[in-house]
C-alpha cells in the first residue's frame, strides 16, 4: 500500500488530477449504481404490490358481480336450492379478499352471513314450527316481530323472497362502494409512490 502511495506523490500534477478524476467517477459510479439497484428493487416490489391489489380487486369484482346475478336469478326462478352450493362458494371467495379487522367490512361480512342465513331458512325449512325455530336459533332480526300464526308457508316463502333480494340489492351497493373505495385506494397509493 506504501508503495502505491509513494508511486501516486511520485506522478506529475497533471497525471495526479486524472488518477483522482478516475478514482473520483468510479466512486460516483459505483454510488449510482448502488442507488439504481436500490431503486429498481423498489419499483420492483411496488408494481408487484399493485398487480396483487388490481388482481385482488378484479377477483372481488367478477365474484361479486357473480353471488349478485345468481341470488337474483334463483331468487326469480325459484331455484335457490339448486343453487346454494355455488353461492355459498362465492361468498367464501368473498370474504376470503376482506379483513375482518375493518369495521366497514365487517358490516359488509355481517350483512352477506345474514343473507345466507336467510336463503338457508327459504329452502331447508319446511313447516311454520321449522321455520320459527331457525328464526330463534339464529336470531333472524327481520322475523322476530312477526306472528308466524298469521302465515302460511307459501306467504311467509314470498316475504322471505322479498327480503332476499331487497338484502341483495344492499349488499351489492355495499359491495360497489368497497371495491370504489380500494380502488381510489389503489390510485391514491399509486400517485404518492410517483413522486417518492
């Protein structure tokens, strides 16, 4: 190292300044360089992030839009039995993409167990008795002030196919609004990361 030293002192001035000008923009280059790598795994991990969430959004999207359509139509069409597996499996992919630790999701959660409770109610329970204890097993809000006596099944059915799409209908605004709000999220996010 002494040696490299005494070679440096031992240089004209002018090959001095363009020893240190070489010394000086490998330095830069390597801080630079440092820095890209730096930046890039950044930009790496932040457009990873962003396909997640946009993925994420559309899967809530297309399974919304799809646990919507099938409980209006079976609704309509009387098929609700024949249909519950598939939209049991749709809530579940539904409430796979919330957290439970959000206040405004839960709601959205509460409001989707309520609806499946219900359609529950519409195609298993058979008599007025069956249909009285699932209420109070489950504390159906809706129907604790009713007197089951003054219905028949067929009555208390169509009642039950009103609320079914009159909740539906909430829950897909609920729904809209939270898949807006993630993606002003999402924009939002994607602005501030712009100008770090």
């Amino acid at each position: 190292m002494q040696s490299m030293i005494d070679n440096f002192l031992a240089l004209e001035p002018k090959d001095k300044f363009t020893s240190l000008g070489v010394i000086f923009t490998a330095i830069i280059g390597l801080v630079t360089l440092f820095f890209s790598v730096l930046n890039n795994q950044r930009n790496v991990y932040a457009s990873t992030i962003l396909k997640e969430r946009l993925d994420s959004l559309n899967n809530l999207k297309k399974n919304s839009a799809s646990f919507i359509a099938l409980i209006l139509a079976s609704t309509k069409g009387n098929s609700l039995e024949h249909s519950y597996k598939e939209i049991k499996y749709l809530s579940n992919l539904i409430e796979y993409q919330f957290n439970v630790s959000k206040g405004e999701e839960v709601i959205v959660l509460n409001k989707i167990k309520y609806l499946l409770r219900l359609i529950r109610l519409r195609i298993e329970e058979r008599d007025i008795v069956q249909i009285g204890d699932f209420i109070q097993k489950y504390d159906m809000e809706f129907f604790r002030g009713l007197n089951l006596a003054h219905y028949n099944v067929q009555t208390l059915r169509k009642l039950m196919d009103k609320i079914i799409y009159e909740s539906t209908e909430e829950i897909e605004v609920l729904l809209k609004n939270h898949i807006k709000s993630e993606w002003e999220k999402i924009k939002y996010k994607q602005r501030s990361l712009r100008f770090k």
